[in-house]
C-alpha cells in the first residue's frame, strides 16, 4: 500500500471512531475513546518516524510539514489530558470536542494541501516505500501493544489469585475458632438444661 492511501485510510478509520464517539454514551464513550486514542498514537507515530522526514527537505513542502509537527503536538496533548479522565464529564466533552476539530482540520490540511505537494516532490517508488514501512512498523507497534496487554492481563489474574490465596489461610482460622466456640457454647448448654431437670 502506497503512503497516501495508508494515511488516507488511518483518516477515515479516525472519521468513525469520532462519530461512533458522538453517539455513545457512559463507559462505551470511554471506550470508545481510547479507540481513539490509540489510532491517533499510532497514526501520529508512523507519520514522524518516516513521513514528515521525507517531507522536511523539499522546499515546497517544508512549511507544512513543520505545521503538521505542531498540530501534532496539540493532539497529543489533548490525548494526555482526557486519557486521565474515568468518566465522561462536560469538561472531557468539550475537551473531545476541540480534540475532533483539530483532528479534522489536520486532515483536511494534509489531504487537500499536503499529500498533493509530497506527491510532486517525491518519486513513485519513494511513496511505495513509506507505504510499506509505515504498514510494518503500525504491525510492529500493534503486536507489542497486544502483547503488552495479555502480559498485564496475566499479570492482574495472578497478583489476584495471590492476594486470594494469602487471604484464604486467615479465613480458615477464623471459622475454626467461630465454630470452637459454637460448640464451647452448645456444651455449656447442655449442661445448663441437665441441671434445670435436676
């Protein structure tokens, strides 16, 4: 896959996600956004590591590339600051909100102005090869983050089957001694009932 359609791709995939956002509501907005979240870092991470350096030399795509740098950097701000968020709150909202809109504009500047200057500065085969490094590092960051997931999932079930265990033996203790005195108790009872029949 060429450059242009991976990136192209990325932007719509992104177009969803926002609308699916728009009409989610509680945890699934939450979700959703981490959706977001996580197409956007991958998405800005392929983009400076082989796109925009390609892009930085030719005059006449140097200014907007260095414009593309810094409306990055908003994004990942506003991603920094609503990943810490547990909910939805009307602040997060407008916080989505200016998130959308820059993202949108970021697109429509490379799309319309951008990808068509890149085209006339760089050769066919030179946007071929951003393609194909672009598509194997997003597949590299993919499987890292896949397998960074499974390994804290793993993780979590067993500090959780550690934590039920230490707990465990202090239970047993307590019921046996409960249930010692339960006895003690219908003991003394008993006794108590054969000496009223005296």
């Amino acid at each position: 896959m060429d450059a242009f359609s991976l990136l192209k791709a990325d932007h719509r995939k992104v177009e969803d996600l926002f609308s699916q956002l728009e009409s989610a509501s509680g945890q699934a907005k939450m979700r959703v956004f981490e959706q977001i979240k996580m197409e956007l870092e991958l998405h800005t991470h392929i983009e400076e590591k082989f796109f925009y350096p390609a892009l930085e030399k030719p005059k006449q795509t140097h200014e907007l590339t260095l414009e593309a740098y810094e409306e990055h950097d908003v994004v990942k701000k506003l991603l920094q600051q609503m990943g810490r968020a547990k909910s939805a709150t009307e602040e997060w909202e407008a916080q989505a909100k200016v998130l959308q809109e820059n993202v949108e504009h970021h697109v429509e500047e490379e799309e319309n102005e951008l990808f068509p200057k890149a085209e006339a500065a760089l050769s066919e085969e030179d946007i071929e090869t951003l393609g194909e490094q672009m598509e194997a590092e997003k597949e590299r960051k993919q499987r890292s983050a896949s397998s960074k997931g499974s390994s804290k999932k793993s993780a979590n079930k067993s500090a959780s089957k550690s934590k039920s265990a230490s707990t465990a033996p202090k239970r047993t203790r307590a019921s046996k001694s409960k249930s010692s005195s339960k006895s003690s108790g219908s003991k003394r009872s008993k006794k108590s009932t054969k000496k009223s029949r005296r």
